[in-house]
C-alpha cells in the first residue's frame, strides 16, 4: 500500500471504479500474488497497470526492458502496447518466486514476445547493444541512479523510462535521510531534474512514478 492509498483510502477505490477495465489474467495473478508471496504488495496493481499499459500502447515499442520483474503483473501490462513484432526483456535475481511469472507469461498472448531473464541488471546494461523504446524500473532502489546512468546510452529520442516508488512513502521530504534507499532516490529524482537531455514529472500514483522522455 502506498503513502497515498493510507491517507485516503477511498480515492483509491474511486480511481479504480473509473478506470479500464483490468484483464482477467491479470485478475488471477494479482490474486495469486497475494496467496503466495510475502510481500504481496510490490506488485504494480491494477491503477499503474493501466497506467504502464495505456503508456505503452502510445508508444507502440519494438523494445521494452523492465528491471525487476516480481510477479509478471507490470511486464503483461507493459506488453499490451508492443509492436507487432516487438520484444520486452524482463530482469529479476529471484529464482524461487520465478515460476510465477512463467506460468503466467507462457499462458499470456505475449508469450513469444516476452524474454524473462534470471539476471543481474547492471551486468545486462553492460553488456547490452540495443536501444530501448521504453524501460520500466521497478527495483533495488540503492542502484537506481547506477541505473539511470547505464540505460541512458541505450535510449532513443522519443523513449520513455519510468522509475517506481520514487516518492518512497513520503520519505523524500526528509531532509536528511538516513536509509541509502531514500538518499539514492531523492539522489535518482535531483538527477534527472537537472539532466537537459530528459523532459520528465514525477507523477503521484501509488508510491510515485518518475515519467521520463528523452528528447
């Protein structure tokens, strides 16, 4: 649950009454996720779902990375945009909660489109050679400004990044953060605030997403 969901729970509930409808697969791996895994609430849900889905179908990309892949709930939803012949690559280190998200891909209409990946994130930047139309990064906080600095030699004009929980529960008010998650996200957002090669704004959806367009 977001900082926003607990000051007004019933907003929430107003937003999701007012928005597309949520596909049934993604029904069932919402519920799922919250069956099988302990911390049910790092799944993207259904408001930036439709989010990450409608930004998607805007772009229309041939190529989509996502970093931290989770339950496979942001990575349907970003593939409902892809290009005809488009490919998304997703990223995740955890080999136990992996048969999840397969299940749910190799059941999907995405399923020859979407390449999941046990793997480190920065070592794939690293090695990479192809440029992202859109990047979803949804993971360790503590390298999200590492992140940014290896993705951007890997973007387009006209490609999109967004950074999840980049208002981390209203932590980044805090002046002087202790956690080095919260100093690395307030470090990710003053970066991307001065860099003159992105138009971006930080939009309050649940924990808050951090939009972001190279120009």
């Amino acid at each position: 649950m977001s900082f926003f969901e607990e000051q007004c729970p019933e907003m929430d509930r107003y937003l999701e009454d007012n928005a597309s409808a949520e596909p049934e697969i993604l029904k069932r791996l919402r519920r799922e996720t919250f069956q099988k895994t302990t911390q049910p609430h790092m799944i993207s849900g259904y408001l930036q779902g439709r989010l990450l889905s409608i930004i998607s179908k805007m772009i229309r990309p041939k190529n989509i990375l996502e970093i931290g892949t989770f339950t496979g709930y942001a990575t349907l939803c970003l593939a409902e945009g892809l290009a005809e012949n488009g490919k998304l690559i997703t990223l995740d280190i955890n080999e136990d909660l992996s048969y999840l998200p397969k299940k749910y891909f190799e059941e999907s209409e995405f399923s020859n489109q979407i390449e999941f990946r046990l793997q480190d994130a920065k070592a794939f930047l690293k090695e990479a050679n192809e440029a992202f139309d859109l990047v979803f990064i949804d993971a360790d906080k503590e390298n999200y400004v590492e992140y940014f600095n290896l993705i951007k030699p890997k973007l387009r004009s006209g490609s999109v990044v967004m950074f999840d929980n980049v208002l981390w529960y209203g932590k980044v008010l805090d002046e002087n953060p202790k956690a080095l998650s919260t100093q690395k996200i307030k470090e990710l957002n003053d970066l991307v605030a001065a860099d003159s090669d992105f138009e971006n704004l930080i939009l309050p959806l649940r924990d808050g997403v951090n939009l972001l367009r190279k120009i």
